[in-house]
C-alpha cells in the first residue's frame, strides 16, 4: 500500500516520498505553501497507455509520405500544439536594430573574437531590447557552425570573463555581480570556441520573465503587440515559452548578419525549461539544422502519459505562465491531449534532434525522454531516416548517435562536460 503511495510535496522542504523510500527533490521550486500533489518515481507503477498516432491526421488522414507529413499534418500539430498549450509565439516587429556595444578580438586568452550586440525591437511607439553575447573562434578561416541558447541568470554567468556586461534581471529589477562565472560549466565557452564552433547566448528572462505574476508579460517582448490586452486574454493566447523560442530565433536572424557564423549549422541548445523553449523554437524555426534539450522534461521531450516524474498539474500549479491557460484543462487527464511530446520530437524532422537525460534526474523521466525520441522514428523514416527505436539499448553512459541521438549519464539534472561531449560529437558529425 505505502508503495502506490507516490506524492510529492512541493513545500518548503520539497521531500519527495517514494514508498518507504524518501529523496530530496533537487529541483524542485522553493517557499510555496505546501501543495501535495500525486509524483510517480516508481517505474513498476507507470500504467499502460495509448499515445495518439502521430501519423495520423484529425481527419483520419493516414500519412504515408513525407510530402502529406510536411503539408498535412505538420502544419496541424504546429496548430494544435500553438493553441493548447505553447501559444502563439510573438509577431514580427516593426522595426529591429543590432547595435555591436562591444568588440573584443582577443578574448578568451586570445583564442577568440567576442562581441555584446543589443538587439532592439520596436513597434506601436515602443521598444523592447536585449543583449546577446556572442563568441567566434579566432583562427577560423571559413564561417563556423554556431551553437544557439539561452542562459538562466545573465550573460555574465556563463563566461570566465570579467567585463562581460552583467544582463538578466532578477524579480525585482537587479543585476547580480555576485553569480559571474557561475554557470561557466554548463555552457563550455572555451571548448566548444576551440573545437571551432561560435557560440551565443541572450538572458532568458532578458526576453520574458520568468515570472508567475500574471503581469510579468508586460516587461516581455510581447508587450510590444499586446499591451492593450487583458492579463487574463493574454495569457489565453501567449505564454513565456514561445516568448523564449521566438528569442532564439531573433538570435539566429542576427547572427545570419555575421560574416564569420555558417547559420546553415545553427544548433540550438537549452537545459530543462530552456529545453523545452530550444525544442519548440526548433519546432517553428525550421534553421535550426539540430535541436538539443538536455533534460527537458515534462512538457519538453519526456511524455507526458507515462505519468512519471513531473506532471502536468505540478507544472501548470508552479509555472502557468509557461503555458496558454487553457492547457490546465489537461491535469489529470492527459490522455485527452491531442499530441504527446513524441510529436513535438517529430517536428524537427528531418532535422537533427539530440535528447539527453541523467539517471538521477527522475522529476524529468529520462525514459520519457528517451521514448518521444523512438516514436519520433516513425516520422523521419518518411524522409528515409532510421533512427533508433524503443527496443534500443541505452544503458547509462552510452551514445546513441544518428539523426534523433540520445545519450543518458550518470548524476543529477544539469548540463555538464559529459552532456556537451555529446552535442560536440554530433555537431562534428553535422558540419562535415
Ligand atoms: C523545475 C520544473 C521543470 C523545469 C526545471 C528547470 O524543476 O519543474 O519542469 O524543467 O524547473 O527548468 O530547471
């Protein structure tokens, strides 16, 4: 009986209570009163089910071919997925403006040129800015593939250096010299810039917020287009998330205006939530030749049905702004959605899709993850691609390489050497 008792509390502890077992929940979101909320940790407990058949049209159009896939049912999962729980990524503006605040040709202990490029957007009298933070190898003689993602606490945290501009605004308006350098480990600048690849990033709350006060919006790119609005109509048709992707797109548009960056190998990048803004910027954003969501999780690449890990009524309790508000409609009734994560996995292809996952990282279901990649398969064999399949072993530590690759490594969610040794090998792979 204590076995299929599997709950979470989310609270000020956030102890998670598996059978007689206990765990910390190393990412679970702090100082919120005590929600207790059904998580399933215990493989023996996920129950069968039925994933909706990603070959198969809302008219009950089987799709045989890549044509009916690119014209028929692409287009309709993009829809559905747009209108039911991403939204609807924001409109291009008026105008958009790249300003180069800095150039530094020997960054990096002289192995790379540097620059900081403010990229302003205006519409209806209004403007709305960030900085991207961008690093192109030094001895490159021909244009360079680029890596594409976004960072959690400010451009200044994923670099060794010290005069890189302090970006990302915390909840009240702050920039925090404190964290520079803290999460150099997670975006390998040095190595990844003498393997010979650029690399740019952009503060994601730089672009929206991410906030769950309902107005944190307006201090979001959308509020270029939408300020009139209501918080409760907006949110019915935008969410943080598609702010996030469009973001990476307006990364690549500037980028394509270097004349040193081969944007025909954009790869786009993002752990956890960022994972989840990469897959859906590469689901609308067909440049991004490879998509990569190291542990992206619930609604990013794990499925949802499998009730494993985090949930639908976890996520949508603590990040709402994440998603339209109608998607709440689905906690606890999952197999009501018309899609699972398998097709958003599916609207990279034929493109480059590499998901990773780490043994410890339960609350993001690795196997889930693993899984959305397999049922992918289905859809770029229409395009005469063999990827791996559900029955492929991937034991931990192993590499599944191909055009949907997978790798899974030891420890707890991140995004560390072992995970980038993956997304170097295949970016290799593409480039050549
Ligand atoms: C929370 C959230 C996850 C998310 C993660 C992160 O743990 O529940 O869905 O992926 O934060 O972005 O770090």
């Amino acid at each position: 009986m204590l076995k299929k008792l599997s709950v979470v509390m989310l609270g000020l502890t956030a102890v998670v209570f598996c059978g007689c077992r206990t765990e910390r929940l190393t990412s679970a979101p702090g100082r919120i009163k005590n929600p207790v909320m059904h998580k399933n940790t215990d493989e023996s407990l996920v129950k069968p089910y039925i994933l909706p058949d990603v070959l198969l049209s809302r008219t009950g159009k089987k799709i045989e071919n890549a044509f009916d896939w690119v014209h028929i049912r692409r287009p309709e999962l993009l829809e559905l997925y747009k209108k039911e729980m991403y939204g609807y990524l924001p409109l291009r503006p008026d105008r958009t403006e790249y300003e180069i605040i800095s150039v530094k040709d020997d960054a990096l202990n002289n192995t790379a040129v540097r620059k900081e490029i403010k990229l302003t957007f205006s519409m209806n009298g209004k403007k709305h800015s960030f900085v991207m933070l961008l690093y192109i190898p030094k001895n490159a003689v021909a244009p360079v593939p680029v890596f594409v993602g976004l960072n959690f606490k400010g451009n200044h945290t994923v670099t060794p250096e010290k005069d890189v501009l302090m970006t990302g605004r915390n909840v009240d308006g702050k920039l925090i010299e404190k964290r520079r350098s803290r999460h150099i480990k997670r975006f390998y600048i040095e190595e990844t810039v003498k393997r010979g690849f650029a690399t740019a990033t952009v503060c994601y709350h730089d672009v929206y917020p991410d906030n769950k006060d309902e107005n944190s919006w307006r201090k979001s790119v959308y509020n270029l287009f939408y300020a009139d609005e209501s918080n409760e109509k907006f949110h019915t048709h935008a969410s943080a998330i598609s702010a996030w992707a469009w973001g990476m797109s307006r990364m690549l548009d500037c980028l394509e205006g270097e004349k040193m960056i081969d944007c025909s190998n954009a790869f786009v990048h993002g752990l956890s939530r960022l994972g989840k803004a990469a897959l859906w910027a590469g689901a609308n954003d067909t440049r991004f030749k490879l998509v990569i969501s190291n542990e992206s999780g619930c609604c990013g690449a794990a499925l949802a049905r499998r009730d494993f890990g985090e949930t639908l009524e976890i996520i949508t309790h603590y990040f709402p702004h994440w998603f339209v508000s109608s998607f709440k409609k689905y906690v606890h009734r999952e197999n009501e959605l018309p899609f699972d994560q398998h097709c958003l996995a599916a609207l990279i292809a034929p493109r480059y899709l590499a998901i990773g996952s780490a043994e410890e990282d339960l609350h993001a279901d690795p196997k889930g993850e693993f899984l959305s990649g397999a049922h992918a398969g289905r859809v770029y064999k229409l395009f005469g691609v063999e990827t791996y399949n559900e029955n492929t072993p991937h034991p931990v530590g192993s590499h599944i390489t191909g055009a949907v690759s997978y790798h899974i490594r030891s420890g707890v969610h991140d995004q560390n050497l072992a995970d980038w040794e993956h997304y170097w090998k295949i970016a290799d792979k593409i480039r050549k």
